[in-house]
C-alpha cells in the first residue's frame, strides 16, 4: 500500500519519528480517555443514562475542537511548539488524574464535566502544535506527503486506543472504579506523550525567534477577521458551499443515529434492559465497541473504494449516492430494532460517511484559492463538528429512554433523501472543476 510506502520513507527521518511518536501517544491516550467518559456517562451501572446526558457528553468532546481552533494558531506562533506539547501533555495527565479522583467521589455532574472539557480543550492545542511542527520535521518535497500519513496514523492510534479502554473495561466489574482505572491509564499514556515530547530538542519545532510575533490583541483581531473573509469567499465559491451544507446534513444524521445506537446498546440490546447489574452494563459496553469497531472497519473501507467510486460517478456524484444510500439503508436496517441489522446499519453508515467527507474534502481543497484554504477548513472543521453536537441535541428531544424511536429514524431517513435530491438539483450541470492551485 502506498501509506505503508510513504510512511516507511518519512520513518527514516529522525526528527520526523520523534514527533511521529509524540503524536500516536497523545492520540491513543485521546482515544483511551473518550471511550472512558463515554462509558462512565452511558454504562455505569449507578446511572440511569438519558440521552441528554449522552449529548452533554458530546458537546464536551467536541466543542472545544470547533471554538478554539482558529484560536490557537495565535498562541503557537508565540510559544515554543516543543514546550506546548510537553506541558500540555502534562497538563492533560494530571487533569486527568483529577477526572478520575472526580469520578470515584461521585461528584455533581457540572464539576466532571469541567473536567472533561478542561481535557479535551488542552488538546486542541497538541493537535494544533503537531501539525504546526511538521514543516520542521521534513523536507519541503515531503510536506504533502507527510500531511497525508501523519494525521491519517494518529486517527488510527485513536481508534486503537478507544479499543485499548474497551477491551480493559470488560475485564473489570463495571461501576466508578473501572472507569477510573481507564481514565488513569489515559493519564499514564498521555504522561508518555509528554515524555516522547521532551527528547525533542527544545528549539526544533520552531517558531523562529527572530520574527517578532503581532500584539495578543491584534493577532487574535486578525484571527476573526480571517475567518470572516474564509465565509465571504466560501460564499462566493458555490461548489464547496454547497458541498459542505450538504456534508454537515449527513453529519448531522450520522449524530442523531450515533446517540440512537448508545441508548439501543444500553437499554435495549442489553438482558434485562440494562437494569439488573454489572454484566448487563458490560454487555451493553461490549455490543457498543463492536458497533464502534464495524463503523471504523466501514472508515477504512470507504478510504479504498472512493477512488474507485469518484472515477466512476464523479466526485458530486459520489456524494449524492452515498446520501442516497443512507436514506435506503438508515430505516431498513434500523426499524426492526435489532441487534444484528443495528450493527450492519454501523458499517454501512461508516462506509457513506467517510465516503462523502473524502470527497467533500476533495471539493474544498480544489474549488478554494490555496490562500484561504486553511481559513476554510476552519470553517469546515466548526461546521462538522457543531452538526454533530445539535443533532446529539435534537436526537435526546425524540429518544425515548430505551432507544427505540421509529420517528427519529424516518426524519433522519428524510433528511439523507433531501440531501441527496437538493444537493443533484443544486449540482446538475456544474460538474465538479478543479482549479489552479495557487
């Protein structure tokens, strides 16, 4: 496979492998902390889980990500991106640590949840450093190269470690001590991360110190004023605006689907509704990492058939097909409320999904001027996850405690329909043009 090729080549450059190793700790520990607070809210056999709390959960996870994002760029080019990912993996494991000493004392919801942001937000700014650093690691000629694998690998490290805390959590009787027992293995790795982060030299990631950054104040003026010039040429570049309206429908119907299935694997999957104790509970934990496992199976399938896919429908009508399919499948494989469709819908969601990001991806990066492209996926980068994070919303307005909810399902249903049909009407005879990079 060429990803195995290109990595094999990057992997020769030693300052490329030691952030390289920074960023699959740091990811993996990510992966290992959100399924701990994902099953700390959805499965502890204490709770009575209701799918307002599952969408504070997501909120917590993913707002961080949106809001501070055009943000932090502005404090990275003041620090030394070497000490921002040690001492903000530091900060991750000790907060961490106070995460799980939260969760052993059962304290009100608002203080865990600060936690938890407090987390995920520091983590914004590791993300943000490590892609910062790159062109620090590597040669130009291998810039692009390295864009493609790096952040592709610590997806992977991610999903891995969401698979790391699943497989410790069924070997523990389910309640507050096993999810602390997660949380402080992800402080344990995220000490790691910052650990890998102090081999590298102290001035290696940059930035260079003889630039003399802007003012705070201005610098973050700049930041807002970038982003709302990125908005006014989104507007005038139809092809990608429409494109992303229609990604974010899709996600949108993927976040309600994704809180459906927590409650489903809970409640109604689960001997006894989830009721009767701890092997209830670990069940339910077990059915959703399989379900987790095949959507991530169907991400990985979609990355081999899109190329395939595009070439023979064209990248906008890949797109419309993969919405197109979800409407057919979402109901049929969702109305009989069972376990073995529910986890075939999974895969077939993850296929459609990642197929149509993939290509949405495709579409922004060649429809927009290489001089706002980053301001853009900005842009993108709030919109996918704030979908997500309203339709957690919407869905835990319809969702009966159990899960179970054949309305939900239709209007989801209709939405992939809408989107499929508005989005061919909106694109039929402007075919997908790419233009000039700049």
């Amino acid at each position: 496979m060429s990803f195995l090729r290109d990595l094999g080549e990057l992997l020769r450059l030693r300052d490329f492998r030691q952030l390289f190793a920074v960023r699959l700790l740091a990811q993996l520990s990510d992966g290992v902390y959100q399924v701990a607070l994902a099953a700390h809210v959805v499965f502890s056999p204490e709770k009575q889980t209701s799918p307002a709390a599952i969408a504070s959960t997501m909120a917590v996870l993913l707002l961080p990500y949106s809001l501070l994002g055009p943000f932090t760029g502005v404090l990275l080019d003041r620090w030394r991106r070497r000490q921002a990912l040690l001492f903000g993996n530091l900060l991750r494991a000790g907060l961490a640590a106070v995460t799980a000493v939260l969760i052993l004392a059962r304290v009100p919801d608002w203080l865990f949840y600060t936690s938890a942001l407090s987390v995920t937000a520091v983590n914004r700014f590791v993300l943000a450093g490590l892609s910062a650093a790159l062109p620090r690691v590597v040669p130009a000629r291998d810039l692009l190269m390295a864009n493609a694998v790096s952040p592709t690998a610590g997806t992977v490290a991610a999903a891995a470690g969401g698979g790391v805390a699943f497989g410790v959590s069924l070997f523990i009787a389910r309640g507050a001590g096993a999810d602390a027992v997660v949380v402080v293995l992800a402080a344990g790795l995220y000490l790691c991360a910052a650990l890998a982060a102090r081999r590298i030299p102290i001035d290696l990631l940059g930035p260079d110190r003889t630039q003399v950054p802007p003012r705070l104040t201005a610098a973050f003026a700049d930041a807002l004023r970038g982003l709302a010039a990125g908005l006014r040429h989104l507007a005038s570049r139809r092809q990608a605006a429409r494109t992303l309206a229609a990604m974010g429908a899709m996600r949108f119907g993927y976040g309600a689907l994704t809180v459906m299935v927590l409650m489903l694997c809970r409640y109604a999957f689960t001997p006894g509704g989830g009721s009767s104790g701890e092997d209830d509970s670990s069940g339910g934990l077990a059915l959703l990492g399989l379900a987790v496992g095949l959507s991530g199976a169907g991400f990985f399938t979609a990355a081999l058939v899109t190329p395939w896919a595009t070439r023979k429908v064209g990248v906008t009508g890949w797109i419309t097909l993969c919405a197109a399919l979800s409407a057919v499948f979402v109901p049929s494989l969702g109305l009989p409320f069972a376990v073995a469709p529910t986890l075939g819908a999974a895969f077939v969601l993850g296929v459609v999904t990642q197929g149509a990001k993939i290509a949405t991806d495709t579409v922004v990066q060649n429809t927009v001027d290489d001089s706002y492209r980053g301001r853009v996926f900005a842009l993108y980068d709030v919109l996918f996850n704030v979908s997500f994070v309203a339709a957690a919303a919407f869905a835990a307005a319809m969702l009966p405690p159990d899960g179970k909810s054949s309305a939900l399902l239709l209007v989801v249903s209709g939405l992939y329909a809408a989107t499929a049909v508005l989005y061919a009407h909106a694109m039929r005879n402007r075919p997908f043009v790419r233009v000039p990079r700049g």
